[in-house]
C-alpha cells in the first residue's frame, strides 16, 4: 500500500501560511494569538501548540475557557 505523502509545493505552501500568520499575530498577547490562529487563520489546536510552542491540552483549556466566557457575555 502506497503512503500519501503531500507534495513538496503543498508543504512549502503550509509552511509560508504559517510564518505569515506567526508575524501578523506576534505583539498580541498569548490568548488572542491562540483565538486568531484558530478562528482568522483556520489552524487546528495542535498547529497553534506546534506554533506558539505551547502544550496542546494548554491550548485547548484556552479556547475552551475564552469560548465559554465570551458565551457568557453574550447572555448579558
């Protein structure tokens, strides 16, 4: 069975989104980084851990946290 493997274009491709959204997002502070990446740039949790060299599970309580909190105000 062949592996699948991306093509070397796909990959560099990946790698640029990544720096770009890296420098458009590096004098916010550490939550809204995990927020923008997540919702503006499309990243999956473990990206924005691989990224922000951060743990994952540490990212996921964030935006778990920031999601319930922003429901919370939409209440109010």
């Amino acid at each position: 069975m062949k592996e699948h493997n991306e093509a070397p274009v796909v990959t560099e491709l990946r790698n640029i989104k990544k720096l770009l959204a890296l420098s458009l997002i590096k004098d916010e502070p550490s939550l809204r980084k995990q927020i923008k990446l997540l919702n503006q740039y499309g990243f999956q949790q473990k990206e924005i851990s691989e990224l922000l060299q951060i743990p994952q599970g540490t990212v996921s309580s964030n935006l778990a946290r920031a999601k319930q909190s922003n429901t919370k105000k939409g209440k109010d």
